[in-house]
C-alpha cells in the first residue's frame, strides 16, 4: 500500500507527473492550476485530463481511502465517473468553465460545488449523498435530482460595494427540503429572505452573513432558526410567531433587535419555552461589523494592502479607548499619513480611505459628525 504522508511521486497526469510532499495526517488533497494563485498539493492546468484512479490504492491506517478530501479546481469531470467506482467522504470542485454533469451516481458523502460564475447544470441525488452545498452565483445553477434533497446549503458571493439585495431563483428541483443553510459576506449585498419562500416544507433555516426582507420568515411553519454575524435583523419576526419553534441560536448579531429577543425568549419561557435549545450572545453595535468585516483596505494588494491594514487596525485600537474628539482627530491623521506615503493612490483608493476614516470615526466611544470627520480627511490627505 502506497504512503499517504511524506516525500512521494504521483503519477496525476502522467508517469511520475508531480512530486508531492503530505504532512502526517493530512486528510485534504488539493488540486488546482498554478495561475489561479490558490496554494495547492499539486499544480495542474485546468483543462489537463488527470488520471484519477492513481488514487484507487491509498489508503488511511485506519483502512479508509485517502483522501479523505478532494479540492479540485478545474474542468477534468471524469472525477464523477471516478467516484461512480470508489468511495469519496468529501468533493470540493471549483469549475472553471460551464459544466454540465450528472453526479446521480457517484458515491460521495458531501459534495460541494462552486460554480465560480460560469453557468453549471448539475445532477444530484442518491443513497450515497449526505450534504450537498452550491457556492457561488445561483442565478447561473440549474439543479436536478435523482433523489429528492431534505437539505441543501447556498454560500452565495455578493459584491462589496452593492446594496441590491441578492436572492435566490425558483429552484423547482429543491420543492422537498425541510432545511436550508444560506451564508453571504458579512459587508455587501444582503439576501432577501423573500426567495426561501418557495420552499413550503422548510423546517429549519440557517442564516449567516448580510440579510434583508427577514418580515418573509414569519410565513414558513419553522421548528429551528439560526442567526450569525448578521449586521441588521430589521423585520425578523417575534419569536411567538413560529408555534412549532423548538429551538434558535442567535450569535454575534447586531444588538439592537437581539436585545428584543432576549425579552421574547424569557416571555416564551414563562409559557411554553422552547424544548431543544435557545441562545442570544454576542451582540454587537452595527459598527462593529464594518470595522472587523467590512474593512475597505481589504481588497487592496501588495505592500499598500499590507501597510493599510496596519494602519487600520492600529488606529482602530486606540480610537476605541479614545477620551475626546482631538484625540481620535490625531489618529486619524496618522492612518491618512500613511496613505500619503502609499504609491499609485487613485479615485477607488481615495473613496476606500474615507470610508475606512469614517468607520473608525464611528467607533469612538462618543458620536462624532461626518462633517467634522470630512474636513479632517480633506485638511491632511494629499491625494
């Protein structure tokens, strides 16, 4: 039996193609073409056939296959016909280009597909399949199933600088799940709730990330809820509106309605209570979100990237211990000097430093106008 950890050659593409180096215990494969910047076990072109049995004979000590995970980025499909033949416990696949497969057969465990905004037309569904997850676009999905789904999950990508809400299109294939997982960026587009209501057989809903349009989830006859890092849960109905609720965890939500909540769950408790589990913790100010979520230096490279966020943190630091307006105007004109010292500062950079100025501003243990913040931002910026 081949070794699964250490120093060994792979024939992936062809006799002795790559060389790989495993760490004991490494579970995780990772495949993907260099260009694409994501660290990987093995590097091969996205188009490149790879020869998938060469994984047939490696085995974990405990007698399982290994790996235990495939992270695959590119276009080679016949990793389905692959795992129509050999066990799989998890598939990560990240496409490439548009794809049209048909997965009914294989026999993996979790399947998760990302369809990195190219359209995917997938086919799912068996004995086998324990979890299935789509990242991505959805609107570019189309779903059919073998076998109906109970549950499914949506990591849906939005864009940072959008306020339209994003939702889901009809999925007729999903008419059967009881639960449904969502999550989106914490800063960025949120996801209108409203389109979780085609799914008249939900039970349980998972949230995470940005959301709107919550008003919706008081029509679906739901046993479970579950709210993380949600920045605004305006419209999210009282708890007393689910007769069937048995449980709900809300964690590292903005305060202002999970305070409300927390009255609602010690009024249900003084009736009917909730029989699994409830939780409020974590909540926080909305401004807490854009200051650890939504950093506008986040998407910046290189060393401006870095020094930016250096700056960022540090000034956010000291700003939230901050005694009085001159103080947190003296911080602020640091983080502006170091973009100051910054090469190639253009229109979009310049945006993102105010916005960056503002959000710390609005830390500050006291409230202080935008316009003053403005002028502190014009006085000391030289770009």
């Amino acid at each position: 039996m081949p070794k699964t950890y250490g120093k060994f050659t792979l024939s992936l593409t062809g006799k002795d193609s790559h060389k790989v180096n495993i760490t004991p215990g490494q579970g995780r494969f990772t495949i993907a073409p260099k260009a694409s910047g994501e660290k990987a076990d093995a590097y091969v072109d996205a188009d490149t056939p790879i020869l998938w049995d060469v994984f047939n004979d490696f085995k974990v000590p405990a007698g399982g296959n290994w790996p235990r995970v495939m992270d695959y980025m590119g276009n080679d499909t016949l990793f389905i016909e692959w795992t129509e033949r050999r066990e799989m416990e998890c598939f990560d696949w990240t496409l490439m280009a548009p794809a049209r497969v048909d997965a009914s057969k294989a026999k993996i465990e979790y399947l998760s597909v990302d369809n990195n905004d190219y359209p995917l037309h997938i086919k799912i569904g068996n004995k086998w399949l324990r979890g299935f997850s789509l990242q991505g676009n959805p609107d570019k999905v189309t779903l059919e199933v073998a076998v109906p789904l109970k549950s499914i999950s949506f990591s849906i990508r939005t864009e940072k600088k959008n306020n339209t809400p994003v939702s889901l299109p009809e999925f007729e294939a999903l008419k059967d799940i009881t639960t449904i997982n969502i999550s989106t960026p914490v800063g960025g587009q949120p996801f209108d709730c409203g389109s979780l209501l085609q799914f008249k057989k939900l039970k349980t809903v998972r949230l995470n990330g940005s959301m709107c349009n919550m008003e919706a989830l008081g029509k679906l006859d739901l046993s479970g809820i579950e709210v993380r890092y949600c920045p605004d849960m305006t419209g999210l109905p009282a708890l007393n509106t689910w007769a069937d609720l048995s449980y709900c965890i809300f964690w590292n939500v903005e305060e202002v309605r999970g305070k409300v909540l927390r009255k609602e769950l010690k009024e249900l408790e003084k009736t009917r209570g909730l029989s699994e589990y409830a939780s409020v913790s974590n909540l926080h100010p909305k401004s807490w979100f854009a200051t650890e979520f939504n950093i506008p230096f986040a998407s910046w490279e290189g060393k401006n990237g870095r020094e930016a966020m250096k700056a960022y943190k540090t000034a956010l630091k000291a700003i939230k211990k901050a005694k009085d307006e001159k103080e947190v105007k003296s911080l602020l004109e640091v983080l502006i000097t170091v973009i100051n010292g910054l090469p190639n500062i253009e229109t979009t950079e310049r945006e993102d430093t105010y916005e960056a100025v503002c959000q710390l501003a609005e830390v500050a243990p006291f409230e202080i106008e935008e316009e003053k913040v403005q002028e502190w931002f014009d006085e000391v910026r030289d770009f």
